[in-house]
C-alpha cells in the first residue's frame, strides 16, 4: 500500500508541474498528462484542507475535540 504524501509535498508537486507547463518544451501529450496529474493534486490538497477545516470546527471552546454527530 502506498504511503500518503503530505500536503506540503503535494503543493511542491504542484509547483513542479506549473514550472514545466510554463516552460512549454514538452509534448502536447506530457502537458495534457502534467495538466491532469495537477488537477488530482488541487482535488485531493482541498479534500485534505477540507477534513482538517472540519476537525478544526469540531473544538469547542474549552479546546478539546468535541464528538462529530
């Protein structure tokens, strides 16, 4: 099973393939390919910042994590 990369290394990933898309030496194929794999990237780096929005509204105020119902 593949370990789950950190949200940091998915944003330097996405910074690789903007640097390469801008540079427009590769094939039409390898920007569609870049172009794809980037957009997987923002879905799963906002799925990430999603669940951690979501634990954050679970603390109340005395700063434990309160049950989600």
């Amino acid at each position: 099973m593949e370990k789950e990369r950190s949200l940091e290394a998915d944003f330097a990933r996405l910074e690789e393939i903007t640097a390469k898309l801008e540079k427009e030496e590769q094939s039409l194929e390898e920007m569609f390919s870049l172009y794809e794999e980037g957009v997987k990237l923002v879905r799963l780096c906002t799925e990430k910042i999603d669940t951690v929005e979501k634990k954050m509204l679970l603390i109340d105020s005395s700063g434990s994590l309160t049950e989600e119902q």
